[in-house]
C-alpha cells in the first residue's frame, strides 16, 4: 500500500506528521510493503480555507492512503472519492505512524473528527 504523509519539513521517515492535510508543506510516500519512500512539496499548501484540493496537493502521486492529524471535510470527501482512505495519525514521526497503521492501530477519519476552521467559530477535533 502507498501511503501519503503530510509533513513541514522533508526529513523523510523522520519527519513529523503535520496536524493538517492542506497546509502541509511536503508529503512523504511510502510503500508499505517494500519501506521504500520518496518527498515531495505540496503545490496547493497556499489555498484558502476551504478550497484546498486534495489530489492536486498529492502532486501526481498515486496513493491508497493518507495519514494526517488533522482535515478539513471538503477534502476528506474529496479524498474519499478518489478511493483513498484517510487515517487519524498521532503526533510523531513517518516512521511512528507507518508503525501504527502497519498494527492496524489508527482509525480512519470520520466526518465528526474534521476540522472546521480556525477562526472564532472553527475548531478543530485534534
């Protein structure tokens, strides 16, 4: 299985897992079966609140999974469309999180979990 993780830093396996899918500045993919991986920065990390897309942000890269701290439903919904399922991750490193999945300890993302915004009326679940 590829998964997708969104990260700020491009530190690899050693990268923290950021808190939002959209505003990441790079993802870590990585082959779950073989533990290769590769980076590449996010072009979409600049997009308003809401309007972030999802499959432009995985810039070309064919995942089965994402996992992240945190989403907005839009691109949850949008996620989900494409047949890519999202798991909740936990503060940590790639290397953390691709442990836990591999366990089958990380839920998949619920609509009740999204953020929903961060202003004076958003909030987020995580």
């Amino acid at each position: 299985m590829k998964i997708a993780f969104p990260t700020q830093d491009d530190q690899g396996m050693e990268s923290l897992v950021h808190g939002h899918f959209g505003t990441a500045r790079h993802f870590v993919i990585v082959d779950s079966d073989t533990g290769a991986f590769n980076a590449h920065s996010n072009p979409d990390a600049d997009h308003l609140h809401g309007e972030c897309q999802p499959i432009n942000a995985l810039n070309g890269a064919q995942v089965n999974a994402v996992v992240v701290g945190g989403i907005g439903a839009g691109a949850l919904r949008k996620l989900r469309q494409g047949s890519i399922q999202v798991f909740r991750g936990v503060e940590g490193t790639v290397s953390e999180n691709l442990g836990l999945i591999n366990a089958g300890k990380l839920p998949e993302f619920a609509f009740d979990q999204v953020c929903g915004g961060h202003g004076i009326d958003g909030g987020c679940a995580h």
